[in-house]
C-alpha cells in the first residue's frame, strides 16, 4: 500500500530498508496474518491470493497506526487483504489514513 504523500514525513527515512526486513526477511515473503485458529495466512508476495485471486504485494502494518514507530514488535507484513481489515476500525473511528 503505498505512502500517502501527506503522511510521508512522518515515516523513518530507512522505511524502505525496515519494511523488506520485515517483508522478506522475517515474514519470508508471507503474509504473517493469524487466524483464531492460529494458521497463518497462506498468500506469498507476487502470487495470487487463494482468497481474493489478486496478486499479493505484501505490506507493513504499524499495529498502533503511528508510522513512526517502527518497532519490530509493532510491525506485521500483512497482504492487501489482512491489512485493509486490520485498518478498517481506525479509518471508521476517523483515524488517520497512514498506508505502511
């Protein structure tokens, strides 16, 4: 999900570097997403997703909604999927639109 210009100030000037550390060194190119049960989310970055059929760009998800803090704890690599859902409640609430 791309940056909103807006917000572009608030993010770190190494985003680029954290978010493929998350992405593709952690999370291994995987949505890191849990379901109830615990399984994780099958979608894999450039696949199509095996809910949805769109081909997956994995994001980063900041869990507190603040772009600038890019704790690893507070960080997930989520697909488009996952991420918008997580999102939806803050946007509703009239939280701000940061995109990770």
């Amino acid at each position: 999900m791309p940056i909103r210009p807006e917000n572009r100030g608030l993010y770190p000037r190494e985003w680029r570097e954290i978010s493929e550390r998350i992405r593709f060194g952690r999370a291994g190119g995987r949505c890191e997403w849990r379901y109830p049960n615990g399984t994780r989310c099958r979608a894999r970055h450039g696949r199509r997703h095996p809910v949805t059929g769109a081909v997956v760009v994995l994001t980063v998800a900041h869990l507190d909604h603040d772009p600038r803090n890019c704790e690893e704890s507070n960080l997930r690599a989520w697909c488009q999927l996952h991420h918008n859902r997580y999102d939806a409640g803050h946007r509703r609430r009239g939280g701000s639109r940061c995109r990770s």
